[in-house]
C-alpha cells in the first residue's frame, strides 16, 4: 500500500519504484477477468475528436522559442562523483527511470508531430508509396532520400532508447501510437500532459505482453502527471478533479475493466482541463530534467557505432523537444553545456570539456543581454546549500551551472598537483573553464558573485597564487606521506623525498607554470621557494653530521642536489616575468652541497688512488701472460685493469654531485698513475737489446793459409738476472703482450671519449639549471664545464698517456724482431750465412726457418700492430745482414764473384718481405736496407779505392766495432766500415795493408766454428 501526495490509498503488485523495467523476453500471459467492454482495443482506434480537440487546446505556450545550434559530444568512460544542479525537488519523488521514459516519449512525440516517421507500418504501405512513385525520377530520389533518414532516425532513436535503458516492448507500441495520432491531425503546439493524457487513452492492456509491463507503464505517466499537478497553482476544486481523476486511472478494475471509452476520455479531458492552466514555468524543474536526461541519452549513444555526425543530428532532434519543453537557445546551452561538463567528470575525456566550454562560453558573453529569454533565464530557480549549515541560497540556473563548476575548480586547483597527476594537459583546460565561468569573489548565504579570471587583476592574481600555496602544501605532504609509509633500505627516505619532489617541480616547470604565468606571474617563484623551504627544513639536520661519502651521503646528496637546481632553474625562469622579482634576492639560497660535498669527494678520490693502485699492482704480479682464449691473444690482467678504471669512473660521474676542475684532476691522477704503474711494469720485464747480440769477433786479415793451434773466439756471459727475464721472453708471450699494449692503446682513445663526454654533460646539465652561481665562491671556474684549464689537463693526461703506450709499443715491437733474428734463428742466420763459402751457404736456407717464424708471429699478432712487428723483424735481417758483412769474423771473406751473389741475397730478401705487394710496403723495406746496399756498394769499389777513403778519412780510427750500436750512424766514409770492409775482403793488398797499417792477426789463426754458448 502506497500513501500519495493526494492522500489516496491504492494498490499496486509491485512497488512501483523496486520494479525496474520489464524483461527483454515476455513471461506466459496473465488471464485477466475482463468486462463485457474489454474490447476497449479495437474501439481506442477511433477516438473520441472532442478529446482530441480538447487536448490539443489546452496547452499555454512553452515559453519563447527559437532555433538553437548543435553541438559535438564525444564517448562515455568510467563515472564519477558528480555535484547536484540543485532544481527543485519533485513531489511525488519520480526516480531515474521514470525520468528517463518520460524523457524518450516526449522525444518520440516531438518527432512525430514534426512529421518525422518513427515507426515502420506494414510493408504494402511502402509498396503503394514506390508504385505511386514509378516512372517519375524525381519521386524515386525524394523516396530513397526518406528511406535514408527514416533508417538513420530508426538507429539513432535505437541507440538513445539503449542508453536509456527503455523497454523494448514499451518503445515499439509507443512510437506507434504516437505515429497514428500524428496521423491524424496537426497538434501544433503540445505540453508533456497533453502528450500523456492522449497515450493514456490509446494505450492498453493488450499492448503489452504481460499485465504487469502494462500496470507500471500506467502508473509512471499517471504519477508524472500527479507532478505536473502539484507544480500548477490550482484552486481547491481543481485539485480535487486531479486527485479523482487520477485515482480511477490508477485503479486497475475501474480504469481497465469497468469504463467504456467515453467515460475514460471525459475522466482524461477533466484534467486537461485542469492542466491547461499550467505554463512550461510552472513545471520548469520537471521540464529541464527531462532535457537534461535526453542530453544524457544522446551523449551516451555516442560510441563507436555512432560517429559525430549522427550525434549532432541527435542533438538536433533533441531541440525538436524545445517547445514542449519550454527550452530557449540560453537555457539549451547552460543545460548542454551542464551536461557536457558531468560527462567530463564522469569519463575523463577532454573533448566533453571542450564542447561544454563552447556552450558556457556563450551563456558567458550573453550574460549582460536584457531582453524576455534572459528575463525567462532569471526567473528558473535552483537551490544551492550554503556553507553546509542546512541553509539554502536561491540562484537562477546559469548562475547555479555556474557556481557549482566554479566550486569545482576550485577544488582541483587547490590540489592540482594530485588531481592532474596522470594526465596534467588537462589543467590549462581547466583553467580556461574557470576563467569562462568565473572566480567565487563573494559569497554569503543570500547572493553569489562570480568574476572572470581575467578581470580580477591583483585578485585573481592573489587567487591563483592561493591555489600554488595549497596545491605545493597538499603535493608536498602527499608526497612525504608516501614516503614515510614505504619501507626501501636501499634508499635514504631524504634521498626519496627530494627525487619525488624534484618531479613535483618539473610538472610545475613544463605544465602549470607555462599556464598559470598568463595570470599569475609569480606562481612558478611560489612554489620554487615553498618546496625549497619545506625539503630544507628536512635536509639541514641530516647535512650537520655528513663527515664521508657513506652510502646515505651517496643517495641524499645527488637527490637534493638535483632539487635544488630544478627549483632554481623554475625560480629564474619564473624570476623573468614576475612583477615580485626585483624585491628578491637574485636567486634562492641553495643549499649548502657544493661546500659540504668537496672536500669529502677529494678524500674519496684519495682513497679510490690507492685502492686502484694496489688492485692493479696485483693484477700485473699475478699474470702469466698467457692468453684470455683462442679469440682473444692479451692478457687477463689488462681487462681487469681496464674495469677498476672504468668503475671508479662511473662511481665518480655516478655521484652527481658538484664538481670541478680539482675532481677532474684527481680523476684523471686515478687513470694515469693506474695505466702508468701497468705499462712501466711490462717494460721493466724487458731486457736490454743488447743482450740478444752474439759476441763481436776480433777484426782480423783475410789469410788462406791453415795454421795450427788456432785460438778460440771469445764467448760472452749473460747476468742470471737477464737470463731469468729472457727466459720469460718467448715470441708467444711477446706475442701477448705486444696484444695488451695494442688492447690499451684502444681502450685509452674510448676511455677519453668517455670521460670527456661525461664531464661535458655534467657541465651542460649544470649550466642549464643555471647552477653554475653555486661554486662562484671556488678559484677553479665553473662546474664541470670545459673550460681552458680543463682542456689542457685532459690534453696533458691522455696525451702523455699515450706517448708511453706508443713508446712502450716501439721497445718491444723492436725487440721481438731482434730477438727472433739475433737470439732464436741465430744458428740459422748468423751462425749459418755466408760462413766458409758464400755459394754454399746464401740466404735461400735460413728464410725457410724465418717464414715458418713469421707465419707463427702473424697468427699470434693482432691485426693492428702485425704490420710494426714484421717491419721490426725486417729492420733486424737487414740488421743482421748487414752484421754478417762487417763483423762476420775471421771465416768470412768475400770475393768480387760473392759480393755479386750476395747483392742477390739482399734482393730475395727484400722481395721476401715485400711478398708480391702482399706483406710490407717496398718504400719501408727499402729504407731498412739502405745501409746494407751502401755496404755492398763498398764492397764492389777497389781495394786501392778503399784504402785511399780509410786514409782520407777524417773518423775515429778505432779497431773496434760496437755491433749493438746504431748501425744507421756508419757513413760511406766512416772509417770502422771502411776497415771492417778490408778484413773480410779476400784480397792479398787488403790484408797486406792491414797488417802493415793494424798490425792485424791472420784469420787462419782463430778457430770460428759457432758453439752452443754462442747462441747464449
């Protein structure tokens, strides 16, 4: 049992409000009792014309009418909260659903008695209309141009009824009544009673497929009718005709079984009657919810199946609905751009705002028009709560739709930083919609005044820097709140804090400041300075007791350090606009990481000196100087080398701290000492080249003549020392180390490209946040910059760095190719070439053992450095050619024919190393062997000849010859070549001479057979 507002007690099966709309699929059919007048169906298809006649005479005007615009919504997403428009509220308490029905039928009838076809009649109707049309082309084209739109009217009323959620059932036999009675005259102008009232008398039982679709649809449009008699100012009599008239259409037995169709139209036109009376005033509040659900409905339907298009042709078919409704183009767009607002709310998606501040924008520019729509607007009352103390403030609708954006601008504003988190364009949107709606500047519980951003001045520059103050406070304590309740031990909560505030200040710099500068200049020096005071107050007792770069120090330093250049880089940019920026200082006062962060990087870069000498002393002791793997012919030693460097490297630019040209030193101190103690460590394992020399044999004259008792060569003895390190020597671990050399003579070029692009970032990021101000106080310029000072320590390091490398390359590139000639093919080479007979032992035999050495050197060599060890290996055979010829000894002695046969030699041994354009350049080879073709030319001279240059000569007429010494320094008229040319030439006057001259011994005296301690 339900009590009405009439006090009418009657019954119902279902609570009308519980209901819901009936279900998609019809239940089994209720068997009625039904009167001797229940073939009331057949009869309703002819009504009664006075009822009509009555109906559609009973209407007042709906208020001024004119034609409106359209507008282009876009799709729903999530919903959310959204704040109360505050209309009056309905008496007899209609919910959503009855709103939203009440809604699509005065839609349909607005459509309908616009003569827009909205229900598809049987199809021999269509037939008739296409065979009237044939043969005409003109009509065919009108025809498919009405089928067009009649099937675009079809989906759009199908996706609205959808959104709506209205009964399928309900929707058919609605349209179709509506159709007929549009049929059947012309309805000019029509309320939503009149609409109603004609359903009620058309519409029955037999409509519906079950009694209780029926019963709710019934007492929906009776109770939205006892609403619209509520809202007209009735005298007592005309209430009570309502309160009667409407009880018998709710009684089920009266109403449905009992009254014939003349009794129902006389029941339906008492109230017209009573209604016609009512003005679209009068039930303003029901009216603008009504247009505010088809608004809803028509946005709503707009998804991916119903492009733009379709719903602006929605929208248009809405504002058929206007003179129903009382709806004039002002109230049009505070209502759609209301509802286009809480469609932004709801979903998130920006193109809902954009379209609302078009509509608003117009309610905006119009505000200050006189004339009877505004007068209309003004007289629409809404009720707004006042200060949540249960009192009410009486505004008109624009006002309200006004007020309450407003307040809601208000709120986000005021935490902008958390509200537009996830999608921060959204805030210059917001702004702009507050700047159309305007800024509460008064407010009490009898009026409200709202003024435009941009005509506040100093105000609403002192607003907007309130909402920076609350908006800097609520991101600053959400964010310490967060970090408080997160447990990280890897990282400082001081260290956490300033990198969430550093993000904090970078929306500020990119998104809001760039908006709120228009309005407000001084909003980016606000929130610097605010979120500078609230970190620091948190900072400055964790500085007082920073003594060493532990690993807090590490995590906090860096992190607030970065802060503190983001809210300077904001506060100088913001510095450059605002009018306060001359009563500042010049800049914030930073906090103190520059002078507490130096020394402490200087005692750890100390400590990195001696950790990395001593790592890399210990990786050199324990190499063995064999190698990595097959791929890889070096040393172990350099690679873990080369990562102590690097760490430290990225330890130190890791800091992200301060720096200046003092860290840079020591850094580069670090890297220098660590390579230097490695490569004087590899050349310390070197012998003197001169060790690897056989003894130098006495000068002696050629003699033919055996002797006996011939005397012994003499032998020479290597330290235990030199002989322990040449031992160590082997081609393969020379072979390695050469690689190792080769390995950091490339990782040094990387090294300083790296370094040196680290130190430039770091000057760059420094000067950018313009935080260069922070070690003006140092003698050693900016930070990390690359000034000239720099320049020339990163030129000095790294040059001479690779000066050693180059240098310690040369050593032992030299002395592998001595080595190999001098030491390991000593038997092949000297003991071998030339000794006895020059035709039985030339050079064809040895470079069989040097190919195969060469061949084994090339395979263990890296690519790079293959070509200076074979030049080395060259420059030793001419070397030791050259040797050959003048410190052969006593059983070498050379003829005019040999000097021919060995000029032959020299020129294999060219071709040799040559190898068809294969092997070295013919230009380098030849200048290896210069020296030994100015010999051989001194061969081919006469004795007399050479005698006469020795004579002449101006040298030093020593008899000795050092054959480790620099055989380059022997001129054509050096005098130890010219003498050493004499001893070996087999010549009668040669010898003579140097006997008479020398007083030389006969080199049939000496025993020259080579021994095993020669190859010592």
């Amino acid at each position: 049992m339900i009590q009405s507002r009439f006090r009418t007690t009657y019954f119902l099966r279902t609570h009308p409000d519980l209901s819901g709309p009936p279900p998609s699929r019809a239940p089994p059919p209720i068997i009625v009792e039904r009167s001797s007048s229940s073939d009331i169906s057949s009869s309703s298809r002819s009504l009664d014309s006075s009822f009509d006649d009555n109906i559609a005479t009973s209407s007042d005007d709906g208020g001024p009418q004119s034609n409106g615009t359209t507008v282009t919504p876009s799709k729903l997403g999530k919903e959310q909260e959204v704040p109360a428009l505050g209309l009056p509220k309905l008496y007899t308490g209609l919910a959503d659903d009855d709103l939203d029905e009440a809604a699509y039928i005065t839609l349909l009838a607005s459509m309908a008695f616009s003569r827009i076809e909205i229900y598809s009649f049987e199809d021999k109707n269509k037939e008739n209309v296409i065979k009237h049309s044939a043969g005409m082309k003109s009509t065919r084209d009108e025809v498919d141009v009405q089928s067009k739109n009649f099937e675009r009217h079809l989906n759009l009323l199908h996706a609205v009824h959808t959104q709506m959620q209205i009964s399928g059932v309900a929707d058919a036999c609605m349209r179709k009544r509506l159709m007929e009675l549009a049929a059947r005259r012309n309805w000019g102008q029509i309320n939503v009673p009149q609409i109603l009232l004609v359903l009620l008398h058309s519409v029955f039982r037999s409509d519906f497929p079950s009694e209780k679709s029926y019963i709710q649809w019934k007492l929906r449009q009776v109770n939205i009718l006892e609403e619209f008699c509520f809202s007209a100012n009735l005298a007592a009599s005309e209430r009570q005709i309502c309160e009667t008239s409407l009880m018998k259409i709710r009684s089920t037995k009266e109403w449905d079984m009992n009254m014939v169709p003349s009794e129902r139209a006389k029941v339906l036109s008492g109230i017209a009657q009573v209604l016609s009376k009512l003005s679209a005033l009068d039930a303003y509040h029901f009216n603008i919810r009504l247009y505010e659900k088809l608004l809803f409905g028509v946005l709503g339907a707009s998804d991916d199946n119903h492009p733009t298009m379709e719903v602006d042709d929605s929208v248009g078919l809405v504002k058929l609905t206007w003179s129903i409704l009382g709806i004039t183009p002002e109230i049009h767009s505070v209502i759609h751009g209301w509802v286009l607002f809480q469609q932004f709310v709801k979903t998130d998606e920006i193109s809902f705002l954009d379209s609302a501040m078009v509509e608003l924008q117009k309610i905006a520019s119009s505000k200050n028009n006189e004339g009877k729509e505004e007068q209309y607007l003004e007289s629409l009352s809404c009720s707004i709560s006042c200060n949540g103390n249960g009192n009410e403030m009486k505004l008109n609708l624009a006002e309200a739709v006004f007020f309450l954006i407003s307040s809601w601008c208000d709120i986000k504003l005021q935490a902008y930083h958390l509200h537009f988190l996830k999608k921060p364009s959204y805030f210059g949107k917001v702004v702009s919609l507050l700047s159309i709606v305007g800024v509460v500047t008064s407010y009490d519980c009898n009026t409200v005044k709202l003024t435009r951003l941009d005509g506040l001045k100093a105000s609403g520059t002192r607003k907007l820097r309130t909402y920076v103050e609350r908006s800097i406070e609520a991101a600053y304590k959400a964010v310490e709140d967060s970090v408080n309740s997160e447990s990280k031990e890897s990282i400082h909560p001081l260290a956490l804090l300033a990198n969430r505030l550093r993000l904090v200040a970078e929306k500020e710099i990119t998104v809001f400041f760039p908006v709120l500068r228009q309005l407000c200049p001084d909003s980016g020096i606000v929130a610097a300075m605010l979120l500078h005071q609230f970190y620091g107050e948190k900072l400055k007792p964790f500085l007082k007791e920073v003594s060493n770069l532990s690993d807090d120090v590490r995590s906090v330093l860096p992190a607030a350090y970065s802060l503190d250049r983001e809210l300077t880089h904001l506060f100088t940019s913001a510095s450059k606009e605002s009018i306060l920026s001359p009563l500042l200082k010049e800049d914030l006062e930073h906090y103190p990481i520059v002078q507490i962060a130096k020394p402490i990087i200087l005692d750890w870069m100390i400590d990195q000196l001696e950790q990395t000498s001593e790592w890399t002393g210990r990786a050199f002791k324990l190499e063995n100087w064999e190698p990595i793997s097959f791929q890889q012919n070096l040393a172990a030693s350099v690679i873990e080398v080369f990562r102590i460097i690097e760490e430290t490297v990225d330890q130190f630019f890791d800091l992200n701290l301060p720096m200046d040209i003092t860290h840079l030193q020591a850094l580069l101190s670090i890297v220098y000492h660590s390579l230097d103690g490695y490569l004087s460590g590899l050349l310390n394992q070197l012998v003197e080249k001169n060790c690897l020399y056989p003894p130098v044999p006495p000068l002696t004259r050629f003699v033919e003549t055996a002797t006996t008792g011939k005397k012994k060569l003499p032998e020479s003895h290597l330290d235990e020392h030199v002989n322990r390190k040449l031992n160590g020597l082997t081609i393969s671990k020379l072979c390695i180390k050469l690689n190792t050399l080769g390995y950091i003579q490339k990782q040094i070029v990387t090294l300083e490209d790296r370094v040196g692009k680290s130190w430039a970032l770091l000057g760059r990021s420094a000067k950018h946040k313009q935080a260069q101000v922070e070690v003006s106080t140092t003698s050693n310029g900016g930070i990390g910059t690359f000034s000239d000072e720099a320049n020339e320590l990163f030129a000095n390091t790294f040059n001479n760095i690779k000066s050693f490398i180059a240098k310690s390359i040369s050593k032992f590139c030299d002395f592998t190719g001595t080595k190999i000639i001098f030491s390991d093919l000593r038997d092949e080479f000297l003991s071998y070439l030339y000794r006895g007979n020059v035709e039985a032992a030339r050079l064809e035999g040895f470079l069989v053992h040097l190919d195969v050495v060469l061949n084994n050197v090339c395979g263990m060599i890296d690519g790079t450095l293959r070509d200076l060890v074979v030049l080395s290996i060259c420059r030793a055979s001419m070397e030791a050619f050259t040797w050959v010829m003048l410190s052969g000894g006593p059983s070498r002695g050379f003829s005019d024919s040999d000097i021919v046969l060995i000029r032959e030699d020299l020129g294999i041994l060219k071709d040799f190393f040559i190898a068809d354009k294969e092997g070295l350049s013919r230009i380098f080879v030849e200048k290896e062997a210069e020296f030994a073709e100015e010999i051989l030319g001194l061969y081919s001279l006469p004795t007399e000849t050479i005698i006469q240059l020795l004579m002449s000569s101006s040298g030093k007429n020593s008899t000795e010859l050092d054959p480790c010494g620099n055989n380059g320094s022997l001129q054509f008229n050096d005098s130890q070549a010219l003498v050493r040319i004499l001893c070996h030439k087999k010549d009668t006057e040669a010898s003579m001479f140097l006997k008479r001259k020398y007083n030389l011994p006969a080199s049939s005296d000496y025993d020259d057979t080579p021994s095993l301690k020669d190859s010592t």
